[in-house]
C-alpha cells in the first residue's frame, strides 16, 4: 500500500458517452436526495414516480442516514479505518469519507463505479483530510477481484476492510448471481472486515409499483427484493444488531435525524469471523 496522503482518481477504462436521453439511476437518485446533478429526463421520471409512491422520497433520504451511522459506527465503535464504496453514485452532502474522516482522520477510502456520470463527477469524490487519503475507481462491480486488485492500490488488504454496497445490487437481475458477486468480494477481505448492504424492497404495493414505472422509463432497470434475501447476502457473517431491519430502525438513537416511518428499505451491517 502506497504511504501517499495525495488523491488519485485510478481508472480501468475511459468513460463512455453520458445519454441524456433516458434516466439514470444516480441522477435520479441526486434529485430524490436534493442534489443538483441531474437533467430533466430524470426530474421527470423522479415526479412521475413520486406520484405514484411518494414513499421513494423517504426511501433515499434515510437510506443516506444510514451510510452516515453505519460509518460512524464502524470507524468509532470498531476502529475501521478502510472503507471500500462500491456503486458510489453522485457526491451529495456527507459522503462515506466525509463521515469516517470526521472520526479518524486518517481513515481511507475508496470508491467504485464504472459510471460515466459518476467519474465525470469523480473530483469532487477526492477530497481529504491531510492524514487520509481517497481514490475513486473506474471498475466494474461484475469483476470482483479486480476491483480488490486495483483498491489495493490505496487500501491494505491484510486489514480489516468496510465494504459498503448501499442501493447497488438492486441493478443485479439474478439473485444469486447478486449474493456470488458479494462473496467474492468478501472473500478478498480479512477477518474482522464488514459488510454494508442497504437495498429497496418489495415491502409495498407502492413500491412494486415504483419500480416497475421506473424500469419501464429505459433507465438501467433496478430490481427490489424480498426481505429474506436481503438478509441472504450475510451468509457467513455476524450481522451487527440489530439486524436485518429497516434503515430507519438501524441503531436510530446514533442519529437524531431518523424520525421517518417505516420505508419500503432494509439494511444490514455484518463481520466477517
């Protein structure tokens, strides 16, 4: 691992070409958080939606909240000090740098898409504490050992790693295929490494509905998942209490912000023994 405090953008493969044409699945979700990284096709799609389930509003905000004390709970409480952010999305206020560097400062992170919208924004990723460090990667969720193999770059992956992957695998069709990518992952990390899974859920009517407006509008389709499975993507591990729960309920006394209902939303922290 390089000892370099200066941020770097690694990338595997140019950008390709951002369409405007269609909605896309970070911008939409920048306008639903109240970020400004979108274009009309995706405002449009984003108010459609919220007619049909205003709910999915919720679904974004808290789930944000829930980066923000799983984080904290990880760099206060266990003492990590690499994250590893798969299926980043836009900046917004309180990225999971932001979070764990307000705790240690030399925590390091890095973060990974393979999104030309997302690495177009890649600079405003890279900032740091001088002690730490981030680094963004142009990789490939579906490449598992190489995305470890280019992190390594700036994480040392003989200690305890968070992997965090919030609202991503939902763009994974096949459920197995969706838990195999996770393990692989996984795999490459040490004993006393955590995983960080939040995902949309089939938990409502509303929701169902929502998503297949949204899969319909052409934007990368976005799949929402039973509970259960959600909770199948820990296999292995020590969920972290409370559990398998909604992300407004995941340790809510460690953010005063979490007052929502209950959202079609779950999540879940695990160790790896």
């Amino acid at each position: 691992m390089s000892d370099s405090t200066s941020q770097t953008t690694a990338t595997a493969g140019g950008p390709g070409r951002i369409d405007t044409s269609k909605p896309h699945s970070a911008r939409f979700w920048n306008y639903f958080v109240g970020g400004k990284d979108n274009y009309e096709v995706d405002r449009e799609i984003g108010d459609h939606i919220k007619e049909i389930f205003p709910g999915l509003v919720d679904v974004a905000v808290t789930s944000r909240h829930f980066l923000g004390r799983a984080v904290r709970y990880l760099a206060d409480e266990q003492g990590i000090r690499q994250f590893l952010d798969v299926g980043t999305g836009l900046p917004t206020a309180d990225n999971t740098h932001q979070v764990a560097q307000r705790v240690a400062p030399d925590a390091r992170i890095v973060y990974v898409d393979n999104d030309p919208v997302v690495l177009a924004h890649a600079n405003a990723l890279l900032t740091s504490t001088p002690e730490g460090r981030t680094a963004y990667l142009d990789a490939d969720l579906y490449d598992p050992e190489a995305v470890l193999e280019a992190a390594a770059g700036t994480l040392d992956l003989s200690r305890p790693v968070a992997l965090m992957i919030l609202n991503t695998l939902g763009h994974v069709g096949d459920y197995e295929q969706a838990r195999d990518l996770v393990r692989r992952l996984m795999a490459g990390l040490p004993s006393g490494s955590h995983l960080v899974i939040s995902d949309s859920t089939a938990t409502s009517e509303g929701m169902i509905a929502a998503s297949e407006a949204y899969n319909a509008s052409g934007a990368v389709p976005y799949h929402v998942r039973a509970i259960e499975e959600i909770g199948g993507f820990f296999d292995g591990l020590e969920l972290v209490e409370p559990g398998i729960v909604q992300v407004t309920k995941w340790r809510a006394h460690l953010d005063d912000s979490a007052n929502f209902a209950a959202v079609d939303a779950y999540c879940g922290v695990g160790r790896k023994p």
